[in-house]
C-alpha cells in the first residue's frame, strides 16, 4: 500500500503563493510584438504599430517594430488611427510581411 503524505495548509499556501508570484513576474514572450486583428478580409486592426511608412488606395506599409507590415488591395482607408493603433478597411487582396 501506498503512504499518504499529508501536507499542511501552511505549506499549501506558501507554494500557491510562490505560483502566483512567479506568473505575475514573468514577462510574457509575445508583449512587443504587433497584434493582428482580422475582420474576414474588409477589415485589419494593428495593435502595436510605430508608424505609417506608405499609404494609397492600393497599398499600405506599416511598422511594426522589428519589421513592416504590408496591406495590398484597394480601396484603403484608415478608420482609426492612435498613438500605437491603427485600423485599416478596404479589400485586402494580401498580407506581406518584410
């Protein structure tokens, strides 16, 4: 038969403790990159844009940090533009990555 080790509430919060601790430290891999959000193919929202390198009808060049991220199609507007996020709608023929 097998032994039951009985651990006391004490040592259970500690470690609970220490989990939490450890997921609220460690910083997450993906938090400086751009996030992508697409709307079928009329509609593209970046969160974690630098800048707006080209813009036309028919194609959009954006930075996104350690690359640029480029929108080929027509018909191109951009909706919503803040300090770090852009929303660009229109019909996106191709997503480029460079």
């Amino acid at each position: 038969m097998s032994k039951k080790i009985k651990l006391s509430k004490r040592r259970v919060k500690e470690k609970f403790k220490l989990f939490g601790a450890a997921m609220q430290l460690s910083s997450d891999p993906f938090s400086k990159l751009a996030q992508i959000n697409l709307k079928g193919n009329r509609e593209m929202i970046i969160d974690g844009c630098y800048g707006i390198i080209e813009y036309s009808d028919c194609l959009i060049s954006i930075n996104i940090g350690n690359s640029t991220l480029k929108l080929m199609g027509f018909d191109f507007t951009i909706s919503d533009y803040s300090e770090s996020n852009i929303t660009v709608k229109g019909v996106i023929k191709s997503i480029e990555f460079c």
